[in-house]
C-alpha cells in the first residue's frame, strides 16, 4: 500500500493522517494499537535504523542506497535488470528456490 501510494519525494508527505488514511484501506490494520504506533513514531528508531542500514547497502557507489527495489540473497545482490521478478511472486519463489538448492548443494560438497 506504501509503495503504491508514495507521496513525492520533495515533501514529507508521511503525515499521520496520510498513513492512518492509508491504513484504513487494508483489511484489519487499524486498530488502537496500530494508531497509537502512528502517532507516537513508536517504531521510529527501527526506521532510522533500516534508513542506515540500506545507506550502507549502496556502499560508496551509492551512498543514498541502492535503489528500490533490491534484493540480496545470501549477500549477493540481485542486478537492478531481474527487478521484475519481485513482482512476480511464482517467479520470485522459484529464485529463492533454486538459490536454497544451490547452498544445499554446495554444502553437501564440502
């Protein structure tokens, strides 16, 4: 819901009223704790945190992150071209699939 309602980037458009509006369009998230969450910034270093950590992801290349959306499987990441295969969940599912068979794989071996 987030990413398909993104506000621009110029502003700060992640008002409560915007995400508590958000909110109300998905099926059992509001709620007195969800609001009160909201309102507090309750969660508010756990975003700082995540801010920092996608940051670094970039490395000096790309020092505000690497772009959404992204993908890392067992710290490889997965090229901005294959993007559209988080779209699709089959596919998506398949990916993480093999990648568990290949790690498997390679275990066995050693």
């Amino acid at each position: 819901m987030l990413y398909a309602n993104q506000p621009e980037e110029a502003v700060d458009g992640y008002t409560d009223a915007f995400l508590l509006g958000l909110a109300s369009q998905v099926d059992g998230l509001r709620g007195p704790a969800f609001d009160a969450a909201v309102r507090t910034m309750k969660y508010r270093d756990f975003v700082t945190a995540s801010q920092k950590a996608y940051e670094k992801a970039g490395g000096p290349a790309e020092p505000e992150g690497p772009g959404t959306p992204t993908a890392v499987v067992n710290g490889t990441p997965i090229p901005a071209e294959y993007n559209g295969i988080f779209m699709d969940g089959a596919a998506f599912t398949e990916l993480l699939e093999s990648v568990e068979r290949a790690t498997l794989w390679e275990a066995d071996r050693t």
